[in-house]
C-alpha cells in the first residue's frame, strides 16, 4: 500500500530554523545564509521520510513562519502597506508577520489567530479591494524542484481557496465572493506548473470544511472546485481534510472530480459513519488519516488495523496521518530522562513515520508483519499508567453540589464590597511582573545548581518586596506577588503536581519561531504539597492591602499539556481540578483572601463543530473550574483571567464559571465585548484590559482615562475593575512601571470626576 503523510514539523531537529531565522532578523546572517540553512532542513527532513519508507513525501509544507500566509503570497496577496516598503520578498514577507519599524517606513504585522483546534498560530492573510489574486511567486514550485533533484518522491502541498477565503480578513468592504473567478485561475495556474514538473500528487489542504459550512460557505466551495477541476492536468489532485469531519459538504466533495479524498479518521470519527453509509468512489484514493498526527503516544496497531479492515471500501487506500506532524515534537530519541514506561510509549514525528510504515507491513502482510504487530501488542499489554486510589475514591463520590459554590454570586458580591472597602473601579494586574534577564539567571543557576536553594529563595524574595513596595507606591488597589518563581505557567503547576512528566526537547511551534515545550499527562493528577502558598503568604505579609493569589486553571493546564488517553479528558481535568480545590483552600487558610485562576486557554479546545461545544467540551470544563472554588467562603474572592482569542460566543459559558470578577484582553478588540457582555446581562465583575502588554507602546494617562470613561458609559459602575490585559512577564520594566502608573493616575482622576 502507499504511505505518506500530510506535513512534517519545519523548525528543524535541534530547531535550526528558529535560530537561523532570529539571526537573520538580527542581521547576523545573511539571507543567502538563512536558505542554505533552511534548504539543508528541508533536504534532512525529506531524507527521514525516505528512510522511514514513506512512500509520497510532502513538499510546499516548509515555510520560513506560517503555510498559510505563503499560500496568500505566492498568490500574490499582500496588502498594500507592505509593498510600499520596497523590501525584497523575504523581508515583505517578515514584514507581514512581525511588522518592521526602520528608515524604509513603519507598518504593524498581520494579525495572528489560532489554528483550528490547535496551540499553533498562523497569519491572517488580507484582502481588500485592490486585491489582484494571480499566480506570482515560485516557491512553491522551486521546492518541488529541489526535492525532485534529491530523487525525493513529490507530494505537492498547498493550502486551497476555501480555507484560504474562511480564514482571511477582508477590509474596505471586499467580499470573499468577489475574488472566487480569479483564485479557480490561480490554483489552476498552480496545477499546471505542477503538471509540467510531473508532480504526480498535490495535495491541497481544506481543513475549514472541517468546521460547520453553511449553505452559502457551500455554494462557494462549489465555484470554486467546480472551477479549478475544469480541463484538470496531469498532476493528481487530493482534497486534504483534517481535524474533524466533513459531515456538511461530504457529497459534493465526492461527486466532484478529486483524484484523492483525505478524511481525518482520528479527531473525525464520524467521517467512518459517512464512509459506511453513503460509500466511497471505487475510482477515487482514500487517504485514510488513521495515524494521529496530534498525540505524542505509539499506536495501538491491532486497534488501527481492525479499524482499517473496518472501512470495507473498495477503493484505493493510502495510509496517512490524520493532520500534519506539526503539531508534534520532533523525535522522541532526543528525551533521555524520562521513566523507561513512558520512553518506550512516546511516538513523535520520526517514529510516527516508522508506525506509518509498519502499519502498512502488517496490513498488507508483508514477511515481518507479524512480528512488527506482536511486539506492538505486547507493549500495550504491560503500560501502567500511575494510579492514586485516592483520587478515584474522590472523584467517583463527587456529586451536585460539589460543582455549586453558595451563597450565590449577588449575595457573595455584596459581602465582598463590605469586607474589602475597596474603592469604586478597583486597580490591580494580571499576576506577572517582567521576567527581567537576572529573574531568569537566577531560575538557570538553581537548574544547574549553581546556587543553593536559599540563594535561590532570596533573590526571588527580594524581587517580591521590591514589586509590593512598587505597587503600594503607585497606588494599586490588589497587589500581586510578581509571578517571579514561575518559567511558565503551566509548567510550573505540572513540576509540583504528581502525574506529569517533562521533556528536554519536546518542542512544538506555537507560531513564527515560537515553541511550547508541553508537559505530559502520565499518571493520576494530585498534589503532594502546597504550591503557591509560601511566595503569596510571603508577599501578603509585607503589605496591609490585599493580595491576590495567582494559580493556573484546570482547563488551562489541561489543554497545554499532551494528554494521556486511557482515561477521558473529563475524568484529568477533574483530577487537577481537585489538586488546585486543596491549593484554593490552603491559600484561603493562610488569609489570601483574592485568588485568581487563570483559563486563558479555556477557548482553545472547543470543537470546530458548534454543536458540540456543550456535549464535548464546555459540559465538563465549566464544572471543572467551579470545582476548583467552589468550596471558598463567600468572603473569598475569586478571580478568573482570560486573553488571546474571542470571547464573544461563549459568553453564558464564562459566566457559569461563577468566578466573582474576570479580567480579560479588550483593548485591542475596540471593546466590542463589552457590548456583547451587556446584552448577555453578564453577572461577572469584569476588568476588561485597559492597557495592550503586547505592544512596547506606554498608554498615556489621557488614552486610559477616555477609556475607563467609555467602560462607565456601558457597564455597571460597581462592576468594573481596572487592569492591563495580560501578565506583564514579556515587557520590560520601564514600559509597564510607567504604564501601570499611567492606569492608577487615570482611574483617580475618573474616580474624582464621578
Ligand atoms: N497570571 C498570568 C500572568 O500574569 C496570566 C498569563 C496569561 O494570561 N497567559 O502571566
Ligand atoms: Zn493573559
């Protein structure tokens, strides 16, 4: 049978591309370095697959930040104010994904939005008016070139209209319809270069009709196909799906003329119900993604190829990942320190090249099929997934009213205002102050044992007075003890929770040449000592206004880690929900009488599929975090924080958290929510940001006063609290001590004028 799979992670082995790239931003190569650099990755990776015996290896899924932007550059759109800088196309194209502020002009990047279902990020390509979609750029086709130089087995890849279209932003009124005539020109353009450079396969990625498609989202994928597939050439075309299942448009992509269909049999099950009942052209290619391309953990064979045998088409199958490999670290021979049980599980994109071919030896019996299988199900047979009686015994006597914090939120709000006496638009921050460069030698010389622990402890004391005395100064309302002990914040709950496990190398790219390094999920979760108690008690000491203590949620530190999968999502979450339920309460034992519990990642694993957000997802991560808090006394306060994507839809479910206030990112979004929050007669107080950390820029105390002004205007008075967006860990020092004074000196003076 033939293998291949859908991508492969681009950021290089030892993440060479990362660095050369940071280099070249920084002038320290040169860009003819930067693509000998990034041609030898390329060449490594094409190399792997090869050994592996994989036998159609994709090429077009390199790119230098972002395979989506490169789709709309090589289609020639790039707004405007980019070309106006004259760079040359490398530096046009750095220009758009982190803006370029020098003697040629001054532009802001292209916004930056999650992937799907993912923790990656791509680039928002735009299209405005003066759009001209066309054919124009070669890099595409300069890569199949090169991997057909090297002998390599060419699969082209490219990103295709319809997600192109779905994922865009379009400004001055331009509409995704307009530009359908001239992008079916364009791709076609594109399969006939391929044709002529005798590429058998493209494979061209729609992951958007994974998401719900509407009728007329239909009508365009229609067009669009109908249009493209026209006097189709030579080069076989396959309609690469992933992350779900095609439910909505099943029929018309079958009924059109796709050489090759890619279902994600994986995270889209019901893509096998759609094979089963309504069939499958015996003349077109199944690539079946049955190999998940997201876990981090060896496939079961038996399990997979019973599944295969499963689909009972006739057709031609080719065996494949369910998405690209991107989202997995690079090889698991790299981790050197961990358990031998765990070692021998872990499966990251080299290996999962391996499985992808012993798959096919043992389906289609080849000589050593059997002996590849048996040895699969042996390792299966004795894995042992640490397990905490305790934990079981808790979460199997949980019931109702464990989920239900009383006396209700009105009730608790009103106690709060009495017990705090705390001004009207109370100030505080987000949790992190800078992770200035000696915070971070001082956590890398206790790694290396460099300094004792005491030395260690004392640093970060110190920085913890120093921060209260700043914050007293400045006027703030809630103080926080600075976050300075934390590398992440989800690994350092993982660190100090029984159940995780950590990789040296396990790096995954976020967007550009950002990485994630995400702990592993190996046994039960739960909590062998207090965590954050001794650095908040500390700090609470030191002042007589209240602090805040700061912990990571359970949805959070769920969703940024790589799970484990003989249990359900539901059944971790709620062990690290009760782990943080002892936490919350140990810190309201030693008089911490705020607590904020971050969820910024509580959006993140929604399905694609707004029909099962309830039924999949929101139904047990809201119960969750109530867990965590809802044993406080109603004189407790609980806060929550949420930030990088759009709250808008699920709004009813932020406010069944039942946290007392939520803060969350705003000023950038031209406080839209806030309008949303008023007609969702949202009972949460909210601190919406008021001060963009993302930006250098220092907000002046005019700005944030016009602000806070418009915030009255629309919510409750005794409702607001005032506060940056975000943690302040990224920026420096001089930006957001000027900043957070900025913010105190605005709320006063809008104190004095009501
Ligand atoms: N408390 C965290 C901080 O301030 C929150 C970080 C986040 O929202 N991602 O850094
Ligand atoms: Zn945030």
């Amino acid at each position: 049978m033939t293998t291949t799979i859908i991508g492969f992670p681009r950021i290089g082995h030892h993440r060479e591309l990362k660095f050369a790239t940071e280099h070249y931003w920084k002038k320290q190569i040169s860009q003819d370095e930067l693509f000998t650099i990034a041609k030898n990755i390329r060449q490594a990776h094409w190399q792997a697959q090869v050994d592996a015996g994989i036998d159609l290896i994709p090429v077009g899924d390199f790119s230098f930040f972002d395979s989506l932007l490169d789709t709309a550059n090589l289609l020639n759109i790039v707004p405007e104010r980019y070309r106006q800088l004259n760079l040359s196309p490398l530096d046009e194209y750095f220009a758009q994904t982190r803006g370029r502020q020098d003697e040629s002009g001054s532009v802001k990047a292209l916004s930056m939005k999650k992937w799907f279902n993912t923790n990656y990020h791509y680039i928002v390509p735009e299209f405005s008016k003066t759009t001209q979609v066309k054919l124009v750029g070669t890099q595409l086709f300069d890569q199949v070139a090169e991997a057909q130089e090297l002998k390599v087995p060419v699969k082209a890849v490219i990103t295709g209209p319809y997600t192109l279209l779905k994922l865009s932003r379009f400004i001055d009124e331009a509409t995704p319809k307009e530009f359908v005539t001239d992008l079916i020109s364009a791709y076609q353009s594109v399969l006939t270069k391929l044709a002529e450079q005798h590429v058998q396969w493209v494979q061209i990625d729609e992951p958007a009709l994974c998401l719900d498609v509407t009728v007329s989202d239909k009508q365009i994928f229609d067009q669009l196909y109908d249009g493209i597939l026209t006097n189709k050439p030579e080069t076989k075309v396959n309609l690469q799906t992933y992350f779900g299942d095609i439910r909505d448009i099943y029929n018309d992509v079958i009924s059109k003329d796709f050489d090759g269909i890619g279902l994600d049999l994986v995270e889209g099950p019901y893509n096998r119900e759609l094979l089963a009942k309504t069939g499958f052209p015996a003349d077109k290619t199944l690539f079946a993604g049955i190999l998940n391309g997201k876990n981090i953990w060896r496939n079961h064979y038996a399990n997979t190829i019973a599944e295969l045998e499963g689909l009972n088409i006739d057709s031609n199958i080719v065996l494949s990942t369910s998405c690209s490999l991107l989202h997995v670290p690079y090889s698991a021979e790299d981790e050197t320190k961990l358990p031998s049980d765990v070692q021998q599980h872990l499966a990251f994109a080299i290996q999962k090249l391996g499985e992808i071919t012993d798959l096919d030896k043992i389906y289609s019996h080849q000589a050593d099929g059997n002996t590849i299988l048996n040895k699969n199900t042996e390792l299966f047979s004795s894995v042992k997934h640490p397990v905490n009686e305790t934990v079981r015994t808790q979460i199997a006597s949980l019931t109702h009213d464990d989920y239900i914090r009383l006396p209700v939120r009105n009730e608790r709000e009103q106690i709060q205002k009495d017990e705090f006496k705390l001004p009207i638009l109370p100030t505080t921050t987000i949790g992190s102050f800078p992770q200035t460069k000696d915070v971070r030698q001082n956590r890398s010389k206790f790694r290396k044992g460099e300094i004792s622990r005491e030395e260690y402890d004392q640093f970060n004391n110190d920085k913890i007075k120093r921060i209260i005395k700043f914050q007293e100064d400045i006027g703030l309302d809630v103080l926080v003890h600075g976050e300075y002990e934390r590398n992440d914040m989800v690994e350092y709950f993982g660190e100090k929770l029984a159940g995780f496990v950590f990789t040296q190398n396990g790096w995954v790219q976020s967007y550009g040449t950002r990485g994630v390094k995400p702990p592993i999920i190996w046994g039960d979760i739960s909590r062998t000592a207090p965590i954050t108690v001794k650095d908040t008690v500390f700090a609470n000491n030191l002042t007589n206004k209240l602090v805040k203590g700061m912990l990571t949620g359970p949805v959070t530190i769920f969703n940024w880690s790589f799970p484990r999968e003989d249990i359900s999502p539901k059944e971790s979450v709620t062990q690290i929900a009760l782990a943080l339920q002892e936490e919350v309460l140990d810190l309201e034992k030693h008089d911490i009488k705020i607590i904020q519990i971050d969820e910024p990642a509580l959006r993140e694993n929604l399905p694609l599929r707004k029909s099962n957000w309830f039924s999949d997802y929101l139904d047990w991560a809201v119960p969750a975090f109530r867990l965590v808090h809802s044993k406080v006394a109603a004189t407790t306060q609980i806060h929550t924080h949420m930030c990088y994507s759009e709250f808008g839809d699920i709004i009813e479910a932020i406010d069944a958290l039942d946290a007392d206030v939520i803060s969350f990112e705003a000023s950038r979004a031209d406080f839209t929510l806030i309008d949303q929050l008023v007609d969702a007669n949202f009972q949460t107080e909210v601190g919406p940001g008021v001060y963009d950390i993302h930006s250098p820029r220092i907000p002046s105390v005019q700005e944030i006063t016009d602000l806070i002004n418009q915030l009255i205007t629309k919510l409750p008075l005794e409702k607001i609290w005032i506060n940056p967006d975000c943690g302040l860990k990224t920026r420096s020092e001089t930006e957001s001590f000027e900043s957070l004074k900025n913010i105190v000196d605005a709320t006063k003076k809008v104190r004095s004028e009501i």
